[in-house]
C-alpha cells in the first residue's frame, strides 16, 4: 500500500441538535509505518463488513448544487466535482478535503439524530488502483502500561465500528465512466436511517447489494453443480473451491470477476466446462454482472447444512457429509463422530 494523501478533521455534533462545530486540520499527516498500519487495519475492519452497497456518482451530482438548507444563496460542489478539482490538481488534497468537509457539515446539520466524529480522508494506491477512502471515526478509551509499568489512560480511534463510511475506486471512475460500481459503501442495521445524510455527501446512486449478488452467484453455483455433476463429491469440491476463491477476494477487497472465477472454478472439470458455466450463471435468470462484490457472511451459509424444532438446532458443513457425518436414509437417523471437544465436556457433565 502507497500512501499518497492523509488527514483526518472533526466535526463535532450532538444528537438532536441543528448545529455542529467543524475542526480543519491544516496541515496533511506524512506516511509513516504508523499510518500505513492504521490504514491497513482500516481496511481490513471496511473489508470484513458484512453487507456493502456498490454504485457511481448520481446523474445530477456533476453540477454546483444549491446550499443543501435551502437558508441561503451559497453553492457546495458535489463529490465528483471536488474529486475531479483534487485530480487535475485545481485544488491541494487540503482545499479538497476542507470543502468536502463544508459540504458534510450543511448535510448533518439536517439530520438531526446523527452525530460527528473524526472524519478521515485517505488517497491511496493499492493492487495497482488508486482508492480514496471516506471513514467516520469515534475515539473510544482504553488503558495502556508505561514504561514504568503503570496504568493509564488511553483513547484511540476506533476502527472496528465502522458504520459510515465509503470507499471510491479512483481509477475506475477515470478510466471506465460507464461503470455503475466505483463506489462502495457500508450499510449497517444500525446506522442505515442516520447514514442517509452520509450517503448524499458522498453523492452514491445505488445500483447494487453484495449481499443480492452473492445470494445470486451461489444459487447459480449450486444449480450448475446439481446438472452438472452426479456424485456429490464432485458437487462438493466445486461448491467450496467456489466459496475459497470468494472469500480471499473478499479479504482483499477485491470484487470477483465473472470470467476469472469461471477459468478458476472449473479448471481440472472436463473440456467445455468453463464455457457451460459461463453460459449457466450469464443466462436471465441470474441476471448477474461481470463483476460480483462478495459477501463472507452469504458465502458461509451456501456450504452449510441446517435445521431445527422445537428442541434441537444442526449446522453441518457440507463437506463433513460421508465422512463424520452420516445419515441414513431409511431410519432417518443422523450418526455424528468427530464430536467437538467443548460439545463432549458439556455431554460428560449432565
């Protein structure tokens, strides 16, 4: 990861208020090994988010925009816009960043139970693609040894509730304008009414669900499998290639590309397989894009096997099937060896 531009300002609000109090940084922070694992870890706490919603800038977000209150004559630029100035090097990364800032402050203002925090703004290269990383922080308190091995005081930015913020793939925006998915933000439960003021700084049209996508991708997986292949060996095995592809793409960040998944998935399957695979998941029925962001939590749950009543609950992955988990059809019955370790301690007690 390259580190290019850095800064982070205040925006201080309380809830249920109409007013916040804005901090500009004048100054940007030189990377250093600190940074650059503060930033690493910002990515991998925006990565592991469950659910994420892709899009561009919106139609009409290329234009000045009317002062967002409606109070007054004064114009803020949009998202694209201020990008675009930073870009071409009409404005510094500060005179970006600080007119970014504005614009946010005239959209809070207007939701009234949101709050402020640190907003980071961060310019980066990584995996040979430029990214500009949006990311409202909170400090948090904890405590720390010294020296001389007292306890103190310590507050930090928390990265792991990480509930607004967006992520936008410079390059892509640049190089393909007709891309619908350069933008990607988290969306949580419990930020989703609030982020709305968030969502129209940053300018997102939404086009697209990870976790729609997902569900999509591995429902054609699952179907290919079954009129594809007989043995349910062979069903397996594709099954959690599949999920083991995915799933490092979603550690990187990286959205999964149809065609490379396909070549991945069915090399060792016989000849043509990549050409009835791509043909099976491109049909209408999926409706799938070229490009799928995939979601860990829905991947997980396609290799999965469960059920309950009223005073049992069984979760078994698929692959166990045959091997330490056997069921018989006739009897109906279930046979479990290879029992956990905390499930067996539990068992010796009653």
């Amino acid at each position: 990861m390259l580190i290019k531009e850095f800064i982070v300002h205040l925006l201080e609000k309380q809830v249920d208020s109409t007013h916040s109090n804005l901090s500009l940084s004048q100054e940007t922070i030189t990377s250093s090994a600190i940074l650059e694992n503060f930033l690493d870890e910002l990515n991998k706490s925006y990565n592991s988010k469950a659910t994420k919603v892709f899009g561009a800038f919106s139609d009409t977000s290329n234009t000045d925009k009317d002062d967002v209150s409606g109070d007054s004559a004064d114009k803020v630029k949009s998202m694209d816009a201020l990008l675009a100035s930073y870009l071409d090097q009409s404005d510094s990364f500060l005179d970006y960043t600080h007119k970014a800032m504005n614009c946010l402050q005239q959209h809070i203002d207007q939701a009234v139970k949101a709050s402020g925090g640190y907003m980071v703004f961060a310019h980066y290269t990584l995996f040979g693609s430029d990214f500009m990383m949006l990311a409202m922080l909170n400090n948090v308190s904890g405590v720390s040894v010294d020296n001389q091995l007292e306890i103190s005081s310590i507050d930090y930015l928390d990265i792991k509730q990480l509930h607004l913020a967006a992520r936008i793939d410079l390059t892509q925006w640049q190089e393909e304008p007709d891309s619908r998915r350069y933008i990607s933000m988290v969306r949580s439960k419990e930020s989703h009414k609030l982020s709305e003021y968030f969502k129209k700084f940053i300018g997102n049209d939404e086009s697209s669900d990870s976790k729609q996508e997902t569900s999509d991708l591995f429902t054609a997986i699952g179907q290919f499998c079954d009129k594809q292949f007989e043995e349910e060996q062979q069903k397996s095995e594709f099954k959690q290639k599949a999920s083991d592809y995915c799933i490092e793409q979603a550690e990187k960040g990286q959205n999964v590309d149809i065609k490379d998944f396909s070549t991945h998935v069915t090399k060792g399957v016989a000849e043509g397989a990549i050409d009835d695979f791509m043909s099976y998941v491109n049909s209408e029925q999926f409706n799938l894009t070229d490009e799928v962001s995939p979601n860990k939590s829905v991947i997980r749950r396609f290799n999965k096997i469960t059920g309950r009543n009223a005073q049992i609950s069984i979760t078994i992955n698929e692959e166990a099937l045959g091997d330490s988990v056997i069921y018989d059809i006739e009897k109906e019955t279930l046979t479990i060896s290879d029992l956990p370790a905390a499930l067996k301690a539990q068992l010796l007690k009653r």
